[in-house]
C-alpha cells in the first residue's frame, strides 16, 4: 500500500517523462552528483578536489551530498535525472516502512494503528514538501528517523551486545545520508528516548548495575556509529570550522553575528499556525491552481511545509484520555520541545537550546521539524488504537472520546466563522505581524481565498472524524471501517498539501533550460577549448542562470566540466569567497578576472564596452569573448612580499601599483634556505592533469616561484623532480611552489592524511560492527535450531 501511495503521489515520474530536480538540486546537487558518478567511471576512482567551481573545494571536506550513503552507491549506475527521481521517491516508501516497523515492533501496536502511523508519516508535507526545494539529505534523513526509534528500542529490549550494533550501523547510517544537521537532531531524539526507557527500567528492576552496562553500551553504539562514518563527519567537520566561509559566521563570529546566524530561516508563528491549516501561510513556487507567490510569512521565500497532518492532531488528545502512558508524555515532550527549537529566535527558548554543544555550527532551526512529525504519526496512532479500543468501551470512555473530538470539530468551527468574516487573519495582521513588508502585504491578499477554505476545510475533516467515531461507538462502522475511513480522511488531507509540492516541482522541471542536459554550441566551443590542455576559467554574464526565461543553474558551465571563476556551493574556501565578493562575485574587476585566470566571459548578447575582449564565438543566444590580459593558471614571478591577510586582500583588490605577474603576496615567509630572484624568464607547460593531481614541465633562468591559481588548502603536496616541496600560501587564497634554476618536473597531488586516517577508521569500525551484528544472529539461529 505505501509503494502504491508513493507511486500516486509521483505518477508524472514514474509513469511518464517528468523531472523531479528541485531547486537546489538544479543549483548544486545536480552538478556534484554528475561531476562525481562521471569522474569514477571514467577514472576508476574517487575524486579528492572539485576544481569547477570558487577556485576549487575540496570534495569530501566541503561536503558534495551523500557520496558515501548505501543507497545513493547501489543506485550509482542510473543517470542523474532517473536517479534523483527514484532516490527521493524510495525514501518517501521507506518512511512509511519504518515508521510501521516502529510503531508495530518497537511500540508494539496493533497493524492497522501503525499501518495508519506510517501512512501518515510518509505522506507528512513536513517530508514530501522536501522534493520541491531538492531537500534529499533532510529527506533521507527523516525516512530513516523511525528506523533509528526501532532499533534504539530493540537494543533497550534485547541487551544483547549484537542489538546495539545494529543501532550503531543504523546511527552510521544516519550520517552517511551526509546531512549533519538533522543526524545530529535524530541522535538527540534516540538519544533522549533512550534515557526516558532507562529511567522505565530503573523504576521496573531496580539495579543499577544494569542501568550502567544499558548506559554504557548506548554511549559505546554513538560513538561507533558516529565513528564508523568518521570519513562523511571528520573531514567536513575540521574543514568547517577553519576553511569554509562559515567559520567566519560561525565559530570564528563574534556572539551576537553567530546566534543571529544560527537562527536563520527559523519558524515563526504563520508558520506554527499553518501546522494547523496549511493553506495560512502560502508558499513560494509554479502553481496551476493559485498565485504562485502567497507566502507572506517573515523569511525570504516559502519552499516547503511543517504540515504533518490534521488527522493524527486530532487523535493525539485520546492518547492521554483516562489511562495515561509515559510514552505518550515523552512524544508529547519531543514534540513540543521540537517545535520551540524549530521556532528559533521566535521564542527565548532557544537561547537555552544554544547553550547545547554543536547548535551554534548549524542554521534553519526548522530542519528539526521531522522530529515534530515523527511525533504526530506516533502520538496519532496511539490514539486511533486508543480510538479502536473504546468503541466498545465503558459509558466514561466513550463519553470522553466523544467530548475530545467534537471540541475540536467546534473550536474549528467557530475559528472558520470568524475567519470567514476576516477576523483571525485581520487579528494576526493587527497585533501579531504588525510590521508586514509591502511585497508580503500583497502575498497576504492574495492568499486570503486559500485560508478562508483552509480553515473550512479544517472544520470539516474534524467533523468528519467526529461523525466517524459517532458511527463507530454506536455499532454502525466496525471497527476495521472505522480504520480505513480515518486512514482515508488522512490520506486525503496530506495528499491535497503534497501534491502542490510534487506538481510544482513537475512544473518547475518543465521550464529547465535543455542545456542543463545537452551542452549548446557556445558550450561545446569552450570544451574544446579545454580540451587543448591548458586551464582556464569561465565568467558566465547570466546566459545560463535564467536569462532565457527558462530555469538555469548557476553551475551550469561546472555542469559540463568547465571550471567557473564563481557559481553555488555554500561551502566555499572562505578566502576564495572574500577575494571574489561570494556568489555575486561583487568584487569583480578586470584584475581579478585576470588573476583568476578567468580567460572566457559568456554572455547572451553582444557587449557594448569589450576593450580587452575578443569575440570568438557567437550564436543566436550566446556570446563568446576570450580575455586577452587573463593570467595563465601557472606562471612565475621573482618577487615576494610578506603581508598579513587583510593588507593581502586590500592591495590586490585596489592597489595598482602591485603587478601580480611579477610579484606573489605571501602569507609566511620563504623557507629556511630557499630564496628568488627578481624577472624569472621561462616556461610552464602541463603534462598531465587530472582534478586532484597534475604535473607540470616548468623551466626557469633563475630561482622562482610557481604560482598556480588554484585555491590553497594544506591537503595539496608538491614534489620537485621527485623530491618534497613546500606549497605555500599566495595572493591570499592560491598556492605557490619555489623552483630552482633550470627544467624541472614539478607534480601536485591532493593527500590528505585526515581524509585517509578517517577511511581506515570507517572501514574498521564497520567490518567490527558488521561482524558482532552478524556473528549475533549466526548464534542465535544456531541456539533456535538446537
């Protein structure tokens, strides 16, 4: 049933040619996945630095999507496109199988509750909306949530050492889909859960000396779980917090910079009310059927949704009716604990939640929002078996029952009249989002229709459910109709919020630009253009970011293995990012073009000042211009001068006085015995070149420096004819490498011995894992045979 869901919910995919990349997949993740999949079947291995785009980013540090995750691997032979597709659409099936799995083995429910649980959870908006703005980490991450809830549970009940290995792989697993953030949420809840049983077991044996081995064998499983994916964590981690632009916004930001970071695209309480009534806040995306811009709540844009359902809000009262179970109070906590942090700066609860270690590393507070989901699916299937149970219960029961839901059903009710009369929305607009900017006044207006029937529609379905429990409590449905009308009543009200995020991404695909896929011919000319051996990078002036009116990429160019001099990332070398002014490239001048070795601009039309700049190629819808003063990407220069970081970043931007050809700017000085000489003259010439190791023949009158216009991080290694050499730091962000007198082959290679320690650590962690969990169940089929 979930597969045949999952299929309807995708049907464009599935049955027909419909794309389903959303928006940062066609910004980055479509790149990354291609550059990656392409280069290990060319090349037969696993690529080390990206070098399309920012001057080059190391590509497990700087984090390039789920390159190590299980799945992603067993799906690696599929072309971009299908793969994405599918890889989304399985894990939207496997958040229903393990949120089942979950509530019928882990908290023991009867089928049809947690087949009801899990169909709510797959088709949360809070999940399914993801597919719109190309959410895959925050998606794999969510479907694997209920499985980690299962397995935690499992090792509490078996405490056999095998169980909580099994929870240490599915802990891997979590970091392996390469989203750190809502792993790092997901352990909290484990984790929370965890405790919240050892307390159950402490009240139930009383031994402490039990308590301590289940403690130390779940702090055992987080640390082999977390250690067993050192290579996805380690390496980005490090690289985090010294090399990429948002040290600068994180760690190294002073208090108030960083909390004001860490609470970006917070919820707020449009947002909290459309949990409710999800049409209340509106959403920015292509639409057949409304506005396509109704979102006016307070960030930027709108492209996804919290809603995880009205139905299962309106169960999770009858799981706390008369017989009142821990579990429910502690889903309730999670819930509840999950919407304040997801609220962010909204609440001064968060000042307390960012005293907890690792928060500050993170923005978007609401990514924890799978949490509050996963919460709703448990708590709603409790009290549907609660629902089930009481059909045929005492007078008290049903009573209580039928008080709880038709409360609801009224509550609604009269929220629906006022709004009908504009009285909640002008409330809001009044006293609770006074300050409403212009544009989202206007987003407001034209989302008014979509709320009035929001609110109708919430008054309905709670009548809906009401009236079901009417029939049921009075013999008319039994109880197995009482189950499917409910499991129905669900589906239809998740499915009415999903298929707005599905059908817009459906839309959205059909409007890329078909050079996402097939290279035009001003990019063919640039291939062949680096197809003669030396490098170069490309300024693309909007040709393939939209101007065409159709959706581009900012990679688009890294798309078909041409290096940009910017484009999308968002984990950049920081000092990249700062010489070239971010994603706008706002500092961008004739110099820096030069320095950055940025030999080709690419525009849609014909420029109108191109002093410098000779036309080469030229079609209906794209200009060619060659840069004819762009450096080279190695060169040499004599002289060098020691100046700290921001004087280095200040004189190349505005000195003129300082020739880059001639002199580097270095951030140490030379090394102990090793000196240059003023006007080297010579030559550079690439033997070979790979994107993470490339050789050079370089030849010089006198001792020099060899700068490459490549970006310096301390991975990088150089040899000298075969001998060691130091790779220094230059004009701020690139690398540098002395060179002696005469011809000599001079090799790069990216080594890094973090990346490498922590491979060995993953491997042997998992072999030792995967070991105790199979020899575990190897014994014990041998004791049941016996």
């Amino acid at each position: 049933m979930y597969a045949l869901v999952a299929i309807l919910l995708f049907r464009e995919f599935v049955f027909g040619s419909a794309g389903l990349l959303g928006m940062d997949t066609t910004a980055l993740s479509y790149f990354a996945r291609n550059f990656y999949t392409e280069f290990v079947r060319t090349h037969h291995r696993f690529p080390l630095w990206d070098p399309h785009l920012f001057g080059g980013i190391p590509f497990v540090e700087g984090m390039h999507g789920d390159i190590f995750y299980p799945l992603t691997l067993a799906l690696f032979l599929l072309g971009t496109p299908t793969f994405w597709g599918w890889k989304m659409i399985l894990h939207v099936f496997l958040a229903g199988v393990f949120c089942y799995l979950w509530l019928r083995r882990g908290l023991g429910l009867r089928r049809g509750p947690a087949f009801f649980g899990g169909l709510v959870y797959m088709m949360g908006a809070d999940l399914v909306s993801l597919i719109f703005p190309g959410g895959d980490g925050k998606l794999l991450v969510s479907a694997l949530a209920p499985l980690a809830f299962w397995l935690t549970e499992r090792a509490i009940r078996g405490r056999r050492l095998q169980d909580f290995a099994v929870l240490a792989l599915g802990v891997a697993l979590l970091m392996f889909t390469s989203h750190m953030q809502a792993a790092y949420f997901t352990v909290w809840g484990i984790s929370l859960y965890f405790l919240f049983r050892l307390a159950q077991l402490w009240r139930a044996e009383r031994s402490a000396g039990g308590a301590a081995r289940l403690l130390g064998l779940f702090a055992l499983a987080g640390v082999l779980g977390v250690g067993s994916a050192a290579v996805q964590f380690v390496p980005p981690l490090l690289y985090l917090r010294e090399w990429s632009h948002r040290a600068g916004r994180t760690v190294q930001a002073d208090a108030q910079s960083a909390y004001e970071y860490s609470t970006q695209w917070s919820m707020h309480p449009e947002e909290a009310m459309a949990m409710v009534v999800p049409e209340f806040v509106g959403a920015n995306m292509p639409s057949e059927t409304r506005p396509a811009n109704t979102y006016w709540g307070r960030n930027y844009a709108k492209l996804n949704h919290e809603y995880a359902g009205l139905i299962p809000l309106l169960l999770i009262p009858l799981a706390f009716l008369r017989r009142r179970e821990a579990r429910s109070w502690f889903f309730l906590a999670l819930g509840t604990a999950s919407v304040l942090y997801a609220l962010g700066a909204t609440t001064p609860a968060f000042r307390l939640f960012y005293l907890i270690p690792g928060v500050k590393l993170f923005r978007a507070p609401s990514i924890i929002i799978f949490l509050v989901g996963l919460s709703v699916a448990t708590l709603g299937a409790i009290g549907l078996q609660r629902l089930l149970d009481w059909r045929q219960g005492a007078p008290e029961e049903r009573r209580a029952v039928r008080r709880a839901l038709w409360a609801a059903a009224v509550v609604l009710g009269v929220l629906a009249l006022l709004e009908s009369a504009g009285a909640v929305t002008g409330f809001w607009q009044a006293v609770i989002y006074p300050d409403m900017a212009p544009d989202k006044a206007a987003a407001f207006q034209a989302n008014l229709p979509a709320i009035r029937t929001g609110f109708w529609l919430a008054f309905l379905l709670a009548a809906a459910v009401a009236g079901a429990w009417e029939l049921a409590s009075r013999d008319l449905l039994s109880a197995r109709g009482t189950l499917v009308l409910l499991a129905v009543l669900a589906a239809i009200d998740l499915y009415r919020v999903d298929r707005e995020f599905v059908r817009g991404t459906v839309l959205m695909n059909e409007a890329v630009d078909p050079v996402f896929f097939t290279p035009d011919g001003a990019i063919r000319f640039l291939q062949a253009e680096q197809a003669r051996g030396e490098p170069f990078r490309v300024l693309d002036i909007g040709t393939y970011g939209g101007a065409r009116g159709r959706v581009g990429s900012p990679n688009l160019l890294a798309i078909h293995g041409l290096e940009q001099i910017g484009g999308h990332h968002g984990n950049e070398l920081g000092r990249y990012r700062a010489l070239v002014g971010g994603d706008a490239l706002v500092n961008l001048t004739r110099r820096l073009l030069d320095l950055t070795n940025t030999t080709y601009l690419v525009s849609p039309g014909p420029l109108g000042d191109a002093a410098g700049f000779t036309e080469v190629y030229r079609d209906p819808t794209a200009v060619v211009y060659r840069n004819d003063t762009a450096f080279p990407r190695a060169f040499l220069v004599g002289s060098v001068e020691v100046v700290p970081d921001d004087v280095a970043l200040t004189r190349i931007l505005a000195d003129p006085e300082l020739d880059l050809r001639r002199t580097a700017l270095l951030a140490e000085p030379l090394p102990a015995g090793v000196a240059v000489e003023p006007d080297p003259e010579g030559s550079v010439e690439w033997l070979g070149r790979e994107v993470d190791r490339y050789t050079l023949r370089v030849t010089t009158d006198r001792p020099a420096l060899l700068v490459i216009s490549e970006n310096y991080f301390p991975a990088w290694r150089a040899t000298v004819d075969g001998e060691p050499a130091p790779v220094l730091r230059a004009d701020y962000t690139f690398r540098a490498v002395p060179v002696p007198a005469g011809t000599h082959e001079v090799r790069f290679e990216y080594r890094s011995e973090v990346l490498q320690a922590s491979a060995v650590v993953s491997v042997g962690m998992l072999g030792l894992l995967l070991a105790v969990a199979l020899g575990g169940a190897v014994r014990g089929r041998r004791r049941g045979g016996e």
